[in-house]
C-alpha cells in the first residue's frame, strides 16, 4: 500500500484560507498544531482525491485512525501526531471526529437540508476549532461560539469552491431543498456562470452563513490566551469579508478570495483592533477593582 503522504495534494497550511499555527502564535504551540494540520491534511487529501476508487480511501482513512491510536508505525503524520499529542496529554477526539466527517465526504455526495449540513460540520470544522482551544486550554465554555465560527469558515469554503467541488467530485454541500426553493438544479454548478436562479440559493445560503459568523464574533473576547485571541479575530475577519463577497459575488465566475495584499491588510486591521479591545477592557477592569 502506497504511504498516506504520497497522496497528499500538496497543499499546506499556508494555502488555507485562514491562518494555521501562524506566527500570532506562541511558538510552543506551533509544532502540536502543525502535527494536527499535517494529519488532518493528508486525509482529506485522500478523501478528495480524484483517482483513488472509495474504498481504498476508506481504507487509507481506516489506517490513519489505527495508526493515531497506536496500532502501527507506518504512517507518518499519524506517528507524530500520536505523538505530539501524547506528550501534551491530549487526547485524540478531535482527529477522530475529522476522520468521520472525511469518511462522510468518500460516502455522501449530496445534502438534502441546512441541518445535515450543519451535522457535517460538526466533525469537519467544530473539531478544529476545539483542538486548537484545548491546546491553549481554553474552558469548553469557548466551544459553541467556536463552533459557529468554524461551521461559518467551512460553509464559507463550501459556497466558494461549489463549481470545483461539482466538476471534480460531483460532491454538493448546497443543500437540495435551498436548491429546489430557488428553482436551482445541481448541474447548474458545472456551468462557467450562475444562473439567476443558482446565484438567489447561493446568495442566499451566504446570508445564512452570515448569522453564523456572527455568533462566532463572541469567541475572541472569550479567549484568554492574547496571542490566540488576536488570531481568531484575524481568522473572524477573513471570514466576514469572504462572506461579504459570496452575498453579492458569483462564485462559478468571479473572485470570492481575498488577495494576498487583502489578506496582509485584514490581519494588521484586526490585530490592531483586538489589541486596542483588550487594552480598553483591562483598563475599565482596573478601574473597577481600584474603586470596589
């Protein structure tokens, strides 16, 4: 059997549209997330591989579960990432609940409601966010909003890569009844252009989206830990101007990323702006306990 890693894609942490063990950072942090990153990414790589028949990605996936979990050595981001892991004290829940949401992705190809979308994203985006708060040991109280935001980035994906996703894997996150209620159909998606039909479900999922990235905006304040709250503002604010766009945008022939000039302004605008929060915050904080 050919290694997990050789079937990567070639896409790494610096590809994603939102920062991964960044310099924002603390360095002790980085490489334990780098292991999960590198984990994560190698098997939904396999899931989304274009040539691999299902069950040998099934397989793949089987194995880097096993492989986590201690039973063999043969693959490498499974190894280090047990690893890391173990040396921490941290279990492997969060990687696991990823590998059912890949296996959803080789199994279900179509989505008949906002809710099993939702569900989808309960273990192929919640998990992410609860690693990375677990890490930084954050309380669990951080989780729903977390959850939110993450479910936000991963529909966010889901409306920006809808063409790719159709053309490539005919796999569809738009949800059939939003589709149905648009008047929309599925094949629409391999056209270079949205129907005006296709363009009102995919506007309108955008705003649904929207309403979730705002319940997410209450994570960064939640956070203790300064340099991760400054990066999930930034990852907060590349989220609301991506969905910004797919409101008004077509994502079958217009640009729904930000540019990386975009990306450079939008993290200086955040960090600025989560920084001068918290300083006003301990401020009014210190005030308060002068005259209690």
């Amino acid at each position: 059997m050919t290694s997990a890693s050789d079937l990567r894609s070639g896409k790494t942490h610096r590809d994603e549209n939102f920062p991964v063990a960044s310099w924002i950072i603390h360095p002790r942090h980085r490489a334990l997330i780098l292991a999960f990153y590198n984990f994560v990414r190698t098997a939904d790589d396999i899931a989304d591989h274009a040539e691999l028949p299902a069950e040998e990605k099934l397989r793949y996936l089987d194995l880097l579960e096993a492989e986590l979990l201690g039973k063999g050595d043969t693959q490498g981001e499974a190894v280090r990432l047990r690893s890391a892991l173990g040396e921490r004290g941290l279990p492997p829940r969060h990687a696991l609940d990823l590998l059912i949401a890949f296996r959803m992705d080789v199994t279900k190809l179509r989505y008949e409601n906002w809710d099993e979308v939702i569900h989808y994203c309960r273990y192929s985006a919640m998990p992410v966010g609860r690693f990375v708060l677990d890490v930084h040991g954050e309380g669990t109280s951080t989780w729903p909003a977390s959850d939110a935001l993450c479910a936000g980035l991963q529909v966010n994906n889901h409306l920006q890569d809808c063409g790719k996703d159709y053309r490539d894997l005919n796999r569809v996150y738009l949800p059939r009844d939003a589709l149905a209620a648009s008047g929309a159909a599925v094949e629409e998606l391999g056209a270079p252009k949205s129907s005006p039909q296709m363009l009102q479900c995919l506007h309108a999922l955008a705003v649904k989206t929207e309403a979730l990235l705002n319940q997410g905006r209450a994570l960064a304040p939640q956070v203790r830990d300064v340099r991760l709250g400054l990066e999930v503002s930034v990852i907060q604010t590349f989220a609301d101007k991506i969905v910004a766009m797919l409101k008004v945008r077509d994502p079958l022939s217009e640009r729904v990323h930000l540019s990386p000039l975009e990306l450079l302004a939008h993290t200086i605008g955040a960090m600025t702006g989560e920084a001068v929060r918290r300083a006003v915050g301990r401020g009014a904080q210190s005030k308060t306990t002068a005259g209690a």
